[in-house]
C-alpha cells in the first residue's frame, strides 16, 4: 500500500533535513512544476486528482484554486494561507506532518503558491504546536538557502516568500476568514462571504486558505499525476487519508490509509479493537464536531460523500471512542464547554446558546437536571443549525449533542431521574 | 424596481436593498437590532430572520437574514411562517438571558428598542434558570453613562464608534459570552460624536449622562422641532422639556442635513437654557447706581419709547445668533442704514464674501447630506471637525463610498457594510486637507498641508491655475507647493464629483477667494464642482442676507460722530467680537446702552437697560445654515420670568413707541410676511412653512405625547382645576396632547413614536423608504442658490509669500469644538471638555525659546498682552503659533495677525 504522506515520517526520530528530503526524491516535483508546468497546468492537474480539502469540509482543491482572479484580472500580492491551527478536539493529523516532513509541506505550499500566483504565504499555526514551529522555521531557512524560496526560484521569475505565524490560540482561527482576520491582528471574528477569501481575502487581497494535510499531496500529485493519485484511494475523493483514533483502545494513533478506509477495519486493525474492559458505545469521527456514529456504522466507509449519507462527517477523519465506561453526557458536556469558550461572540445564537447548552448539560450531569431539559437541549440543536448562525462554530458543536440526544437519549434522562450521574 | 413576494403577496421594491430594508419600507414589522440604515448590515444579531424559498413550489424554504439579503427579482420570503417566527422569538429569548430586565429603573425605558422588538417578536417569559453574567462598568467623561450589564451585544456602539466615527478610544473587548464594549480603562470618551451611542445603542447601556440630572420619561417630555445653534450646519434636533427646564436634546432626521447624527457640542450644549446665569426679568440702571436692578416692562417700554422718538438717533446692533425675524425687526426698528452686524469689520467682510461666492459663483453648494456623497475634497484653511463637526462625520464616510465602488464590481451591494470594509481596507481617501495646523481627519487624508493662511491661500490659487491656466498664476510656489497643487488638480479633475471645502474659520479672506477659484476653475474644466463654506455661527448667513451698514468699528463711528446715541444690541457679547479697548470704548460713549440676551454676559454688564431674551429652545424663528438653509425652529419651552422672544421685545419696544411700520405685526407669520415683501432675497420665506393657521385633521400638532401623565395632577396641591394650556398663536403645534396624531409634515415632526415603536428607531415610520427623505417632506428651502454664472470673474489678490525669519510670529486662531462656541460653551458638561487657554507651537520653536510643554509664555498681539502656558503642536507651521478661539476667560483677538512670543518672567 503506497503512503505518499507519510513516506518520510519515522515516529521517534525527527524530521528529514533538506539533503534526505531531497534524496528520496523531494522538490522533484517542484522542479517538475515550475519548469515544464504553466500554473494553469498544475490547477488542472489538482483539479484531475479529485484532492479534497482535508481541513474537514472537503472542498474540490483544484476547484478552489480556480477562483482567483488570473491573467488580466490578477491581483497583487496574492496570498496563499497554510490553515495549520489545528484545534479541533481529537484531531493531531497536521501535528503529524508538521513535525513529521516540513519539507513536504514547504514543497506543497511552493507549487500551490506558483498555481495560485502567490507571493507571500503564511502558514498559520497553532500555538500550542511549538516544535512543529522550530521544525518548520528551520526547513524554511534551509528552503530559502537552496532556492526553493525567495526571488527567481529555480532560475524562474516565480518569486514566494514564506512566513510562519504563531496563533494566539483560539479554535476560531481555523474558520478561514476568522484566520484572515487574526492574521490581519484583528479580532477573530469570521467574516462575511461574500466576498470570498479567493477574491476579498487578507489585507482585501486575493487569498487561498489550504490545510496542511491538503497542501503535503500537492507535490505526490504533481509528480504522479493525477490518475495516480485518483487509484490511491476507495472513494471519489483522491488519495489517502490520515486517519486517527483515540479513546479506550488498544492503540491509539495515526495512520495514513486509503481514502475511504471503513471505520472497522480503522478501528480494529489499526487501533487494536477495544481496550480490555471497555465495550464500544459509539464515535465521533471527524473531530469533535462531527456527528456520533454507532455500531450500527461501522463499515461505514471514512470518505466525505459516505460519511455523510451515514449522518455525519469525516470532518478531519480523528475519531473518538466513546466507551461504555465514560458518561456520555459528561462526554457532550466536556465538548460544549470547550465550544462555548471559544465563541467568538459575533452572533447571538453561538454567544448565548452555547453556555446556556453548557449550563443545561452541567444541570443534568450534576443531578439538577429537570425533564424538560433535554427538550430544550433538542431546540437548542435545532436553534443553532447551519444558515442560523453566522459561521459553522456552533452548527459544528450541536453536531454531538444532537446525535448524543438521538443515540444515548436514555442516558439523559436517567441523570434527571437519579438525581446524579448513572457514571460517578 | 423589483418585484418580490411576501407570505404569497407580490410587493414593488426599490431596487438595491436588502430584504430588511424593503420590508421596513413596506411597512412590516420586522425586528432587527444590528443592522442601522447608517451604518448597514452585518448579520451578527439574527433578529430580522425570514424564511426564503427557491420557488413557487419550494414549501419547506429556509431561514435567511432578511438584513444580509438582496431583494432583488423574484424573491420569495415568508414573515409569518411559524418556524421563523418561532426563531425570532428564541434570538430574543436568548439575548434577554443574560439581560437585567431592570427597565423601571432604566433611562431607557419607554423608548427602548429592546423592549419594542421584545414585544413584536411576542417572547414574554423565557426559560434561562442560570446565574446571568454580570459586568463592571466604566467612567466615560460627563457626556454618557454606562450600564454594560444591559448589553445584548448588537455591536452597533462599536462599529459606530470607530468605523463611523473614527473613534479609537472604545472597541469591544473579551470573547464570546463575555464581549465587554467600552474603553480600554475608564476615562473621556474622545470621539466629539460619542453623544449618538444614546441614540445607537438600541437599550441603556449607553444613556444621557446630563439626562440623568433632570430625567423624564419620554412620555412626559413637551417636545418640538428645533434648529441647532452652535454651528453654522444648522442639524435639526428635538429638545425635550418639563416643568419649565429643557431635559436634553435628541436628533431630529432631515435627510438633506444631518441624517441620523448630532456633534456632542449640539447634544449636550442645551444646558445653558437652564443657567443660572440666565437674565429672567428687564433689568435697568438707576442714576448713579452702578448695579442693574429689576423694572417693570411698562418702565422699560415708556424708557425705550422716548428713545424712539429722540432725534439724537439709534442704531441697531444684529447678531449672527439671533434669528432671522429678531435681526429683521431690529433692522426695521433703527432703519436699514442703522444696522450693523455686530461682528468686526473684518468677520463682517469674510461673511460678506462667503455669501458673494454662494450666490454669485459658478458652483453648488451641495447639502451636508450631500457632501458625503463626493469622490475628491479638498479641504483649503477650514479645520471641519471643529467649525463645522458634523461636515467632518460626512467627510469621514467618504472611506465608504470610496469601497462601495469598488465592491459594485464585485457584486458586493452598498449595504453590506462588513463584506465592504473587507474590499478596501487600508487604502486613504481622496481628500486632501490644507490647512493652519493639524485636523483630526488628516488620518484620512491622501495628503494633509499646513502652512499659515496666506500660504494656504497661494496653494489654493495654485491648484486653480493648473486646473484652469486663464485663473490668476502664482509665480512663487515652491517646489513642494507646486507638486502639491498639481496633485490636487489632477485628482479634481479626474472626479466625479469633486467638492471644495473652506470657510471662514482661519479669519483669512484670500483662503476664501482661492477656494472659490478652485471651484470656479473645475466648472471651466466642465466639472460639476461643488463648494462648501462653513461660516462661525448658526445665522451668521442670514444675518449677512439682511445687509447691514457694517460692522462694529462702523457702529463705533456712528455714535463717535453723533449720528447716535442709543444703540440696541441683540443677542450679542460684543466683547467676543473685537478688542475689549474697542468695545470699552464705543459701549461707554454711548448714551443709551439697550441689550437683549440669554445669559449674563461683559456687554449685558455694561448696559442700561437689559431685556430677557428667549433662547432657540424657548422661541419660534428662522435660521439660514451655511449652505443658505432656511429652517423653521419651535418654541419648545416657556420659560420662567418675563423671557420673551428678541423679535417680540423689539416689536413691543416699537408699538410703545407707536411706530406705524407695526401695526400688521402680530404673529411670526406676519414678520415672516414683512421680511419677505422687504428683502428680495427673502421673498419665498413667507409662503415656506406650514403657518400659524395650519392644521391638519385633528387640530395643532400636540408637542405633548399621547401619554403625557399627571397633567391634572401635578399642580392639584395648588389648585384642583386644571390651569389652560399656554396658546402659541406664532405656529401650528400646540403645548399639549390634544390634536393631531398622525404623521405631521416634516417640519412639525415633534417627536418619533408610532404605535409599537417607542424608540428613535421608529423613525423608519417615518420616512417614505428606509434611509430615505421624510413621508411628508418639506420643499428644499434654500434662500441663497449659485447663480452658476461661468462668466464669473476669477479673485485676483494672491498673497504675497511670507518672508522667512526675521518676520514676527504670525497667530492662527486654533478651534475647539467644545469651548470656542459661546453658548454651549456655558453648558457645564460641555465646559467639562473645553481646553484651557494656552499658545501652540511647533515643538522646534518652543525649543528655540527655550520653553516647555507648560511653561508660560508673554504673547502679544496688537495691544493685548497674555501669559499663555505653552502648547507643543507638530503640525504648526515654523513661526506660527496657534491661539484658540473664544475660549472662557481668554480676550478676543482678531487672527490671524503677527505678534511677539517670548519667555514669560515666571515670577512666583
């Protein structure tokens, strides 16, 4: 099974310097791009691949590439932003490339940014990621001495400089236009769209958001073509997919896996089943705000149409386990909690639903629960659904609760009853 | 136009709103909250929800902002569809959590938004059982109270605050249930426009700080159309008033004026209606007594009259902040040759000029509204942001139309005030600013400019000439100046629809030529040009209009000559207008002294007799703005004592005396009717405004609501019957509930209130589209009009260029908003802000004098001698210092003029 992504990545030992990266054939694509490729060429041949945004919403890569203005049109500078904030509660998929191949995320965002016609890219990352942020500064520094950044890269005109961008640390600034605004040093508020990012993007600029894992297939694509690349995979999406599990089992871990890997085989093969003890209650696939999945789900195959005929989404495909030893409700409210902070406190529902959710959820879970709570937990998931709200943020956290509501009903009302905690 | 359809109904809308506007126009109820029609949309709130479908068969449709949507085409939305209105109803629900529900004991409360959009959405009791959050709130200056505990965080205060008003000093801070809107720590609120977050906030957390003083609830405010006095703009406002003391000012819409918004200097400088240094009763000097001691009218009528008939002759002094009818009356009081202006000489002339190049020029003057709808200004000698404050909140959204253009070609519409401040971010304005020193819109500027008036004035020629090479050259631009100017040209001619903005502000008549050259030189390019002039005060226009013989030094003559040997002051301290020895000296050889004002002042001190003069809030009366506006204000208040209005003391004054030019003049109807058949300028006064006759169904315009409480009560300690309303026989409204309660015309508007909606929000009742002219708009009555003749004749007196060096110190007179103006400045929250007296200079030149920030300084001027502590300000000139205007305690100066700064002996 070919592992583009992870080819270089050894678990314990660092990253591969600009020597090693290069000998096991790094920046050949990048040669390949920029002198034998027009950057329409490298947009179509992303466009072909059928790459998919791996930030978790899944959008056609090549297709999102072809709305910046071009030719006549063409605005400068144009930015490219690597979306490297990951936050999502479960997801560590990016962490793993960041610190794992820096040069291949480097290479990735070169060829995009010559796609794109990009002058400067940031990559925007996640505060807590410190050594991806060493990692990463010190393959820049090494990209820029052998020419891979900077003017005339490889003898051409195309021109990029690269910055990295420590966050603050909010999970708003994974919302791209929020990111835009962060890095502007403006609140992190999402914006409106229109105008898109693609046209209207940082300092009013034309701009192309990416995620790492989406970037790091750019340079396998370009090498391999864009059949290739479709043949890796199991589903319409192209390629492989970093697939993550945590929770009670055997091995919790990433793997890089085809394209619409089945739950089970994640789950059991990879992750080594359950832990001894634990039963299986249920997944979150995708992140933390993702749907839960059941038993019911499992050869539910992990690609973005699939997972969403199953009710939820692969979302950033890190899934957690729900066990039948941990509070389901405890579980929602650990989430909530952690949504509600992070609100930005644009719009209403998002500002006042959340901790209003979190209040209810602590009644509940602390025995001060009244049966008419979890009504109003099912309106307020009904309250803070897609279009009602300004950006995904809070359509994203109802995600568990409604499906926690929806699967683990019971358990809810079991804490109102008891007057406490079925779990404590 | 565009057809769209609502619950199933086809409706016309205009084309270019969003769903929200169209519904309002339409005449829906639909509840929204951060959306503003002067600041646009944004979507945070998700009040206006409706429910969209696809199409005719589309039934399950789904909810959409209705402010984040166009109406366009085709549209199919649905108000009343019971999951939308079942959303509304949770939006509220959900903003009350954490909402106090203190309205009983909120300013508030009444004319709250809040409430109306609560009740409209019908959420009554809500489900939250938790702990609400709570905050602390700050200190913001004397203009505004602060209850954060309120907030159902709508950010309208924000995005007005500093994306509208430029303000830095406030933002929102914290994120989500936490967001806090206020300072970074307690302290003023700088922005001179903080006064409009009462009327933004759409509950109390921002209420009238001075208000509070004296509160009232708004039902049981008297109120009436009024004219603002303390600038030459004219914004139209409504005073509220009770029991006798005028509570507090609110804006009053006029889609070609001020729109939505007052300066703070017009919000808050009422307070001096209720001084303490009001002059209630007529006052007289006894032989050989020194003080003035309270008369009967009937001394003071038989005195005067005898005046009157005295061959020794009288001369009438006017004033620029008296209105139209009392300048008039006293000018056919004295005789058109015995009227003077009651300005210098020179502030006479400037005025004189300024009407010349409106009404002779080859431009428009457009209106305020419209001055805000320019691509390229250029701003010669005049700092805006404190003559003329609310040109310069104009001048500011110049940003916004400058990315509306842009965001056209992206489809972005102009209401989407976020996706718009996205399209241009960072780019400056074309506005280019020239002026003494530093303005507080030179952050905007493309370019900003500060040279001393002359200097000011040779750019300006020079911009004219390279626009036109048959204007006056100027031979000696520097190479800076000459770069400049043919900057400015170019981005002039380049416009659309330029616009020249100057004044009289720097007191430098060349200023004034060279603007009006540049206007002149953009119609000979075959511009549209358009320019703007503010002048000092409120009927500094009008009073021009009326053509007086001259100003004081001329008056001074008369009396030194013995053409006269009683003079009338209107509404004039004299001593703000010229030299203390000058005024000392004409008031003293005087024989006669008659002064009618509000407030005790040097010239009411000094005179003989002293009649007590109704402030604008407690008069009816006419004022011409500096576009040559003239607009009706209404008595709002009937004041203690014996206060009349000015036109009605010299009408008294003269029927004493038995004048027959009197005999029709009852009314203000029928002054107004005189001054039209008398002064040709005039002659559409009489027929412009609803007269004392108007009446439309139901009788008068009440200026008190329909819910005005205890006015059987409040006096039946004294007397159970009630006493009879005061009759105001000048003008159509009445001072009580009964009468007409529709919508009046839009001079007479009292008040906006509608059925449902208690605040200033139902204003959008009012108006024929939302963000559109008044449903019963008034005519465009504007008494001075350019003739647009091309053949005009370009100024040809191009200041000589200052010498360097050697010359003595030349002085700039240096504005404030809060301070320089006489009336407001007697307000006590105003005069909280007023600056202390002090000289500017460039820091470099302080240095050379060896002097300080603070140190004090001996400055002379002509014969006035100061001690002025030192002022270190960048933008100055070298050589030029700066000395501000009018300020309390600190004696006039005619400026610009040279003079002497030197250390000052600081002698303990």
């Amino acid at each position: 099974m070919e592992r583009p992504l992870t080819r270089n990545i050894r678990p314990g030992t660092g990253p591969l310097p600009i020597d090693a990266y290069e000998k096991t054939g790094g920046y050949r694509a990048l040669r390949k791009a920029l002198q034998t490729m027009t950057p329409g060429d490298v947009v179509e041949v992303v466009d072909h691949s059928h790459l998919s945004g791996r930030g978790g919403a899944g959008f056609p890569t090549g297709k999102k590439w072809s709305f910046v203005p071009r030719g006549k049109d063409a605005v400068h500078p144009t930015y490219l932003i690597v979306n490297a904030d990951e936050m999502e509660p479960g997801a560590f998929k990016d962490r793993l490339l960041l610190e794992g191949d820096p040069h291949q995320l480097i290479e990735g965002i070169i060829i995009a940014a010559y796609a794109i016609q990009a002058d400067i890219a940031y990559i925007f990352l996640r505060r807590a990621y410190v050594t991806a942020a060493h990692r990463l500064t010190h393959a820049i520094s090494e990209a820029y001495d052998r020419k891979y950044l900077g003017r005339k890269i490889l003898g051409t005109g195309f021109a990029l400089q690269l910055y990295v961008h420590n966050s603050a640390g909010r999970y708003i600034c994974g919302e791209e236009t929020a990111l835009l605004n962060a890095l502007e040093g403006r609140r992190a508020n999402p914006r409106s769209k229109p105008p898109f990012p693609p046209v209207v993007g940082l300092w009013g600029k034309p701009t192309i958001a990416n995620n790492v894992e989406t970037l790091c297939n750019v340079p396998h694509i370009v090498e391999h073509g864009a059949e290739w690349f479709r043949r890796l995979s199991h589903s319409m999406d192209g390629g492989t997919k970093i697939y993550g599990v945590s929770g009670r089992v055997k091995k919790p871990g990433a793997w890089e896996l085809p394209m619409g890997t089945t739950i089970r085989e994640v789950l059991e093969e990879h992750a080594g089943g359950m832990a001894d003890g634990f039963k299986f209650r249920g997944v979150i696939p995708g992140g933390a705000s993702t749907d839960f999945l059941v038993e019911e789900h499992l050869d539910v195959r992990m690609d973005f149409g699939s997972m969403q005929a199953a009710g939820s989404r692969l979302g950033t495909g890190t899934m957690v386990v729900l066990d039948d030893r941990t509070c389901p409700v405890g579980l929602v409210l650990n989430l909530m909690r952690f949504f509600a902070q992070e609100s930005c406190g644009w719009c209403t529902p998002c500002r006042e639903g959340l901790p209003w959710t979190v209040r209810i959820l602590e009644a509940i879970e602390n025995g001060q629960g009244r049966p008419e709570d979890v009504e109003r937990l099912q309106r307020h998931t009904r309250l803070l659904a897609p279009g009602h709200t300004f950006c995904a943020l809070a359509p994203g956290a109802m995600e568990p609760l409604q499906s926690a509501l929806k699967y683990f009903k019971d358990d809810f009302f079991r804490h109102v009853h008891e007057k406490h905690c079925p779990w404590r | 136009m565009a057809t769209i359809h609502i619950d199933g109904k086809p409706y016309q809308v205009e084309n270019g709103q969003n769903l929200l506007q169209a519904c309002l126009t339409l005449g829906f109820n639909l509840p929204y909250f951060c959306w503003h029609p002067a600041l646009g949309s944004v979507g945070a709130c998700r009040q206006c929800a409706v429910k969209q479908f696809k199409d005719e068969d589309d039934t399950r449709g789904h909810i959409v902002m209705a402010c984040m949507t166009p109406a366009v085409e085709g549209v199919r939305i649905s108000i009343d569809d019971p999951e939308v209105v079942m959303f509304r109803s949770s939006v509220i629900e959900m903003l009350m959590a954490n909402h106090p529900h203190d309205c009983p004991v909120c300013d508030e409360g009444g004319e709250c938004h809040l409430q109306d959009m609560t009740v409209m959405t019908g959420h009554g009791f809500r489900d939250y059982r938790f702990k609400k959050r709570t905050h602390r709130n700050q200190y913001l200056g004397p203009f505004i109270n602060h209850e954060m505990n309120r907030c159902i965080q709508c950010y309208r205060c924000v995005r007005y605050y500093r994306d509208y008003a430029g303000g830095r000093d406030f933002n929102v801070f914290a994120c989500h249930d936490h967001v806090y809107f206020g300072r970074h720590r307690d302290g003023v609120l700088e922005n001179p426009f903080s006064g409009n977050l009462v009327e933004i906030c759409p509950t109390g957390v921002f209420t009238d700080k001075t208000f509070m003083e004296h509160y009232i609830r708004k039902w049981d405010l008297q109120t009436a159309p009024s004219v603002c006095v303390h600038c030459s703009l004219g914004c139209n406002t409504i005073p509220g008033e009770r029991n006798g003391k005028l509570r507090r000012i609110r804006n009053r819409y006029n889609h070609r004026v001020n729109g939505y918004f007052l300066c703070d200097r017009g919000r808050y400088g009422y307070q001096f209606v209720n001084s303490e240094q009001r002059i209630r009763l007529p006052l007289r000097r006894s032989r050989g007594n020194s003080d003035l001691e309270p008369v009967s009218v009937e001394a003071v009528l038989r005195e005067t009259a005898a005046f009157q008939t005295d061959a020794r002759g009288m001369i009438g002094i006017g004033s620029p902040r008296a209105s139209m009818e009392a300048n008039f009356a006293l000018r056919t009081m004295v005789g058109p040759g015995q009227f003077y202006a009651g300005l210098s000489e020179h502030d006479f002339g400037l005025i004189r000029t300024v009407l010349s190049v409106l009404r002779d020029g080859p431009a428009r003057t457009p209106s305020l509204q419209e001055t805000s709808a320019a691509d390229v200004v250029f701003v010669l000698g005049e700092d805006v942001t404190n003559t003329a404050p609310l040109l310069s909140l104009n001048l500011r959204q110049l940003v916004h139309r400058k990315a509306a253009r842009v965001a056209e070609r992206i489809q972005i519409p102009d209401w989407n005030d976020a996706g718009i401040r996205e399209v241009v971010q960072h780019e400056k304005e074309m506005l280019f600013i020239a002026s003494p020193h530093g303005t507080a819109l030179d952050d905007l500027a493309l370019r900003s400019y500060h040279a001393a008036p002359d200097d000011l004035a040779r750019l300006g020629f020079g911009v004219a000439c390279v626009l036109d090479p048959s204007a006056p050259e100027v031979e000696d631009l520097t190479d800076e100046e000459r770069s400049l100017a043919d900057e400015i040209a170019r981005s002039l001619k380049r416009a659309e629809r330029p616009l020249v903005v100057s004044g009289a502000g720097c007191g430098n008549l060349a200023v004034i030529h060279a603007a009006a050259n540049v206007s002149r030189a953009l119609c000979a390019c075959g511009h549209p040009a358009e320019i703007f002039l503010t002048v000092p005060e409120c009927n500094s226009l009008g009073l021009g209009i009326l053509d007086a013989a001259g100003g004081l030094e001329s008056a001074a003559e008369a009396v030194r000559d013995g053409i006269a040997e009683t003079v009338i002051i209107l509404e004039n301290d004299l001593y703000r207008r010229a030299e203390p020895a000058l005024v000392t000296a004409f008031l003293d050889s005087t024989k006669h002294v008659v002064a009618m004002d509000h407030l005790v002042n040097e010239t009411t001190l000094r005179a003989d007799i002293v009649l007590p003069a109704a402030a604008s809030a407690e008069a009816s009366g006419t004022l011409v703005n500096c576009e040559g506006r003239a607009q009706r204000f209404y008595r709002v208040l009937i004041p203690e004592g014996m206060v009349q209005e000015s036109w009605r003391w010299l009408l008294d004054l003269m029927t004493a005396a038995g004048r027959p030019e009197v005999h029709e003049w009852h009314i203000l109807d029928d002054l107004n009717r005189a001054m039209a058949a008398t002064m040709p300028a005039l002659d559409t006064l009489s027929a412009a405004f609803p007269d004392a006759g108007y009446r439309a169904t139901g009788g008068k315009v009440p200026r008190q609501s329909h819910r005005c409480s205890g006015r059987t009560a409040v006096r039946s300690h004294i007397d159970v019957h009630e006493p009879k309303p005061p009759e105001d026989a000048d003008t159509p409204l009445a001072f009580s509930m009964e009468g007409d309660d529709g919508i009046p015309p839009a001079d007479l508007i009292p008040r906006f209130w509608i059925p449902g909606w208690n605040s200033v929000q139902s204003l959008n009742k009012f108006q024929s589209r939302v963000g559109g002219p008044l449903r019963r708009d008034a005519p465009d009555r504007r008494v001075i009009e350019s003739r647009r003749e091309k053949s005009w004749a370009y100024f040809t007196d191009i200041p000589p260029r200052r010498p360097p060096e050697e010359h003595p110190w030349q002085f700039v007179p240096i504005h404030h908003i809060f301070g320089s103006e006489e009336l407001s400045a007697m307000a006590p929250a105003v005069a909280e802000r007023c600056p202390k007296p002090y000289v500017a200079l460039h820091p470099s030149d302080a240095a050379a004098l060896e002097m300080a920030d603070g140190d004090l300084a001996t400055v002379i001027v002509g014969d006035t001698v100061l001690r002025l502590p030192v002022r270190p300000e960048p933008s100055l000139p070298p050589r030029v210092a700066g000395l501000p205007m009018g300020l309390p305690g600190l004696p006039t100066i005619s400026l610009p003029a040279s003079g002497m700064i030197s250390r000052g002996e600081n002698h303990g």
